[in-house]
C-alpha cells in the first residue's frame, strides 16, 4: 500500500479488510482534511511515528500490534481503537482531545497512565 494521489478534500477513508502490514509516516500527508482513518482487520504490525496527525478518529482494532508509539498521543486524535491487536505495553501520555480509546483484547499486564 502507497499513497500515490493528492485527494486533498477527502476526509473519510476506509482502508479495512485488507493486507497492509506497515503505515509509513507520508502514506497520509497529501491528505490534510483527513480526519477519519479506519484501518482494522488489517496486518498492521508497525506504524511510523508521526503517521496520524491530523486525525480524529482512528480504527487499527484486529491487527497485530504489539505496541504503541508514544507520538500517538501528540495528535488531535478524539477517538482510538486498538482492540484485538497484540498490544503487551504502551506508553501513554496525556493527550486533551481524546474522549475514547478501546483496549480490549489484548495482551496488557499494566498500564502506565501519566
């Protein structure tokens, strides 16, 4: 999966039930109205930093993360979904916006909230 085309009005893209395995940090700049991702029952095992900025709500629920990058929180997301994935520790940081954030079925033995 690349992003080969600017859509610069899209802000809605659903990319779920395919076969991608890596979210690349420029997969989504062309795009900066993009405010709703929806990612899940992909591959998805890594994701680069600073790949969400500018979204609202993010769907990677039924992947195989193992983790969760600490930029995550540095965005404007309001709403995560990270069930159904791998997840054995993350680091989670303060983020204003977010009101939801599902965790379910995964692998955590604690959570470290700051």
């Amino acid at each position: 999966f690349e992003s080969k085309s600017s859509l610069d009005s899209l802000e809605f893209l659903d990319l779920s039930f395919n076969k991608i395995k890596i979210i690349k940090n420029y997969y989504f700049k062309s795009n900066p109205r993009l405010d709703t991702l929806l990612l899940n029952n992909n591959r998805i095992l890594n994701i680069d930093s600073d790949s969400f900025k500018n979204l609202f709500i993010l769907d990677l629920s039924f992947n195989q993360l193992k983790f969760l990058l600490k930029s995550l929180n540095n965005s404007n997301l309001n709403k995560i979904f990270f069930n159904n994935n791998q997840i054995e520790e993350l680091e989670f940081t303060s983020n204003a916006y977010l009101r939801e954030c599902d965790l379910s079925f995964n692998r955590l033995t604690r959570i470290p909230l700051s």
